[in-house]
C-alpha cells in the first residue's frame, strides 16, 4: 500500500486528490504469463487492452474470452476507476480551473468576507467563480462542534455539486500549542500536548489516531502536520517542542508514525516545514528565516 501525503507548499493536483480521498492505494500486482503468438506478456496486452491502443490486422489482440480473461486484483480496479473518472474531468476543464484546483486558500479569501464561520450560498456562488482546491480552517473559524460540522458539510457538498470531486477541508491540528480544534473547549476534545512530549512511535501513531478521529467527525479531511523538522538550532522558538526532536532518525520514525495514525482515520497528513524550519531562528509568519549552513553542511543534516 503506497502512502499518499499532501504537501502544504506543493501542488494540489486532481489525481491525487481523487485518489486520496478515496481512501485507495497500491499498484498493479505483476502477471508474468507469455503469449507466444503475439510475442507479450499478458500484462503488455492487458495494458493495450485497457489503454486502446491494441492493432488489429495481423496482430493479435487479447479477446474477452473465458479461457485468457486475467482477473485484476480488486484493488487495481479501483485505482483504474478512479483515474478513469479523474482523467475525464481534467478533459472538461479549462486552464484556468486548473489552476485554481492548485490553492488553498482561507474562506476569507474565497468570499471577500473578513471573518467566515458558515457555508452559505455566498460560499457556493464564489466556489462556482473560483473553484479552488481546499480550504483552510483557523481558529476564529470554528466556534463549536455543530457550527463546524454544518460548515465544512455545505462547504463538501457545494463542491461535489459544482466540481463533481471533493475539496480538501484543511485545518492545522498539530497537538499543543497549534490546535485549532482542542486548544477550543467548546469542541470538548482531550489536546495530545506538544510532539517533543510524544517522542516515541507508539505515543506519536496514537496522537495521529485520536486527533485524526475528531477532525474526521467534523468533517475535515487535511491535517496540516505532522511537524518534520528537525531541531538543530537551540535558538529556534518558531518550532520548538511542536519538533519531535532533534534526533533526525527519531523524528522521522516519529512523523510517520503520526501519519499513519490520521490516515486511519481517513484524514491526510502534510508533513512541513520544507525546507525545512528546525535550523533557524527567524520566524516565517513575521518575516523570513534563513541559515548560515554551507550546502555541505545541509546534505549532511
């Protein structure tokens, strides 16, 4: 099973988010079997088959007979489906509706409104006028629990309704000091406190696991952590203890472990800050952060 993330700095694209909401994986298993006639492999044909590019004439093309018909594993079918259904609408958009499925953008942004906690028509008609990717949730968004799942389920059907595939319901949810949700005791959730206190593999899956089956509840479906940096400036306040550390291989094993544990919650993780915030001190929401390092000095980081 491959491990879809979403990247906070990266591109959004439509595949991958059909494919991960789906809830899908994996790849092709390998079918080894030869056809002497046609001089291929099975899985050759298979392919040709699928993509239409068989010739007929004087070669001979794979029919649907009882004797040669090869059964893909369910899983496959799947993940053919979903492409199938993902290359079609990327056929019928324009340009600029691609374009716009690469952002995402706060609610304040989409409808022009300076503070936004419902998902009216207003929503609707500015989603129809910019359909962007996903959306980001702040804290000044989400005022209780009913509030956000009414919210985020107009917001999830208006999309499906004008776009005919989800958006990315996004919101920052790390434990500790950054939680929208838990640091509000309307939503009346337990705040798994700070990753340096959750430093351990099991600790950090069961951190992703709890926080990622509140935020499914409400309707969300990004979390944009875990935090993967990793600490080697002990002057760095910007992330500090929201770091698992300052041990790459424990952050690591760490990070994924948290990951793991959202999306067995169906919710997707983003692993940030790239390229990365540990070894600095700046912060990037007043203004900019650098390091000194020499690139010898980053590749062996």
């Amino acid at each position: 099973m491959r491990r879809k993330h979403v990247f906070k700095w990266g591109t959004v694209m439509l595949l991958s988010a059909m494919f991960c909401l789906s809830g899908c994986g994996g790849q092709k298993e390998d079918i080894v079997d030869y056809d002497s006639s046609t001089g291929k492999t099975v899985e050759q044909m298979i392919d040709e088959k699928l993509n239409g590019t068989g010739q007929s004439g004087n070669e001979t093309v794979l029919e649907e007979s009882e004797e040669n018909i090869v059964e893909l594993p369910e899983e496959t079918q799947d993940v053919q489906s979903i492409d199938d259904k993902a290359k079609a609408i990327l056929k019928e958009m324009t340009l600029e509706e691609k374009v716009y499925q690469m952002f995402i953008i706060t609610p304040e942004d989409l409808t022009g409104y300076k503070s936004v906690n419902a998902s009216t028509d207003i929503t609707k008609g500015k989603l129809k006028e910019y359909p962007v990717g996903g959306l980001i949730y702040f804290a000044h968004n989400l005022i209780n629990r009913e509030q956000t799942t009414d919210m985020l389920k107009n917001t999830m059907k208006s999309a499906m309704e004008l776009q005919g595939m989800p958006i990315f319901l996004c919101v920052d949810e790390e434990g500790g000091r950054v939680a929208r949700v838990a640091n509000n005791k309307s939503f009346g959730v337990e705040n798994v406190g700070q990753m340096a206190d959750n430093a351990d593999k099991e600790k950090a899956y069961n951190s992703g696991a709890y926080i990622g089956e509140y935020l499914n509840e409400l309707g969300f479906n990004v979390d944009l952590a875990p935090v993967a940096d990793v600490i080697t400036n002990e002057k760095n306040k910007v992330i500090g203890a929201r770091s698992f550390g300052s041990d790459a291989n424990l952050v690591t094993e760490c990070a994924v472990a948290y990951s793991d544990g959202l999306h067995s919650k169906n919710v997707l993780s983003t692993f940030k800050h790239f390229p990365g915030h540990g070894a600095t001190e700046g912060d990037t929401h007043e203004g900019y952060a650098y390091t000194n390092k020499s690139y010898s000095e980053l590749k062996e980081a």
